[in-house]
C-alpha cells in the first residue's frame, strides 16, 4: 500500500471543512456516507492522526483535521496545475494557442497562468514547449512551428524578438545543509563563488546566463556538474556533490523544508527579470494576448 494518500480522499476531507460534516461531504462527492467514512478511516491510518471527531449528532473536523485540510486543498491545486501542464504539452500540435516557456517559467508560474486563462476561454487549448531560454528564443523567432508567444528567463533577448518583463525573479545560491557554507557567518563574495565548481544548469539556460554574466570579469572554475534541469541540479546539491545556484521559484520548497540552505552573498547581482517574448512587428492576439495579461498581473499582485 502506497504512504501516500489518494487525491480523491484529500478531496473529501477539503469538502468536510467547506460544507461542515461528512454527510454533506458524502452527498457532495456523490458517494454513500459509508463509504466516505472508511475512505477517511483509511486517510486517518496512513496519517496517524485523529481527523474527525465523531458524534450521534455527526462528524465534523478536529483542529488537526482542519489543518490538514488546509494543506490538502494546496496539494488538489498543485495537482490540478499538473493537468493542465500536460494537456498543454500534450496538445501541443492540435492546440488553439502556441506557446513555448523556458523551465522555471513553465514549473512554476505557467501552471497558474494557464488556469487562469481557462476559466476566462474554456474554449482555448494550450499547446507547450519547454525548452531552454535559447531555445524558446529560436522557437519564436523563426518561420515555422507557430509559436505565437514564449516566456523565457535569461538577461538578454536576441534581435528580431520584443519582449515585456512579466516577472521578477533571483537567482540564490543553495547548499546541503551539512556543507562548510550552510554555517559561513559572512556573505559570499564574486571571486570566491565563481572559484568554486559548482553544480549548474546547462549553456543556453537563462539560470547560466544570468549566472555567468553576475561573475564576469572573475576566474570561473569548471562545473563540479552541468545539468538540464532544475531538479536534477537540486538533487545533486542536495546529496552533497557541491552548492548551486538557482531560482528562488526553483528552491523554494527545499529553502523550507531545510533540505538546502540558502548562502548569504554580498557584492552579486543575481536579480533577473522573467520576460514574454514574441517576433517583432508582430505582438501577441487574442488568447496570446490574454495570457500576457494574466502574467502581467500576476507579477502585480
């Protein structure tokens, strides 16, 4: 048996903190009281924790069931933003709306935009690329392929593109937290950071490039390693193969779980705007256009 709880009872235990008791929650969801009962016996087992308090009178949420449920409704929101990132990759050539997003982007932002944009045009269907922000720059930039908008994260944007920041975003360095630099007491300095190999993300990404242009004019070391994910360079910080450097987006659940620590620097600029990118002369239309406008604010909100 899986430790992890099935959405479906996550769903029900949200529903009993909506409506107020499980027989609504039940009735809601379309299943017998019964059943709903056991589903979350089954939910309380696998948790160890005591989430209904059952009366003659009917079951309501303890205070730990309520906040369970609390984090239960983020686990069904981030669930829901997976879907509708793989119907829009999935979709990507019968698709209404072309886009391509770099990796950051498309992790952890692009999921609540396309939500968004659903609710406004059920009608729209998304089709994704993810991509480096090189490559998302060469996918909107030429003739063929259709993608009418990309969003992409480097410092720089190439000729024959017009962009508009949607997005404000930094980049950290992170360490395990038994490396020597999770408990240095004073910041990191340029040529001490860009000394040290280090484990990054590949050449073309918009993290590198940002990167590499913070620490010009030092002496860079090669890479302890090069990777092309966010999460493969995470997990290679994390089992100790060197410190990296990242997104905050990207760290931002290991910053709080004390998974990796983030290292203090000083004398770094590691800000970065998060950019949409379409060709020149010709501006994004009708649900393109939308989903500018629901990044644009979002990065106001």
């Amino acid at each position: 048996m899986s430790a992890l709880p099935d959405l479906e009872s996550l769903r029900l235990l949200v529903e009993v903190e909506r409506l107020g008791s499980l027989g609504q929650a039940a009735r809601s969801a379309g299943i017998a009281q019964p059943s709903a009962s056991k589903r979350i016996a089954l939910l309380e087992r696998r948790l160890g924790l005591t989430l209904l308090e059952r009366t003659p009178r009917g079951s309501t949420l303890t205070p730990q069931g309520a906040m369970i449920a609390a984090w239960a409704a983020q686990v069904l929101a981030a669930a829901e933003e997976l879907m509708r990132g793989a119907a829009a990759v999935r979709h990507a050539r019968a698709a209404h709306l072309h886009i391509a997003a770099s990796m950051t982007v498309a992790e952890y932002l692009l999921p609540r935009w396309l939500g968004e944009l659903q609710s406004r045009l059920p009608q729209v269907q998304v089709g994704l690329e993810v991509q480096n922000s090189a490559e998302v720059a060469r996918l909107v930039g030429g003739e063929i392929g259709g993608i009418e908008l990309g969003f992409v994260e480097g410092p720089s944007v190439p000729q024959g593109l017009a962009w508009r920041a949607v997005a404000a975003d930094r980049l950290v360095v992170v360490a395990a937290p038994d490396h020597p630099w999770a408990r240095r007491r004073t910041p990191l300095l340029a040529a001490e950071l860009a000394a040290t190999p280090l484990v990054v993300r590949e050449r073309g990404s918009g993290t590198r490039e940002t990167l590499d242009r913070a620490l010009a004019g030092h002496a860079v070391a090669a890479p302890r390693l090069e990777l092309g994910s966010n999460t493969a360079v995470k997990g290679a910080a994390r089992e100790g193969s060197a410190p990296a450097v990242l997104s905050a987006y990207a760290v931002e659940a290991e910053l709080a779980t004390g998974r990796l620590v983030e290292v203090a620097t000083g004398g770094i600029d590691l800000r970065r705007r998060l950019r949409a990118v379409w060709r020149r002369g010709r501006p994004p239309t009708g649900p393109g256009a939308v989903l500018m406008a629901i990044a644009l604010g979002a990065s106001r909100a």
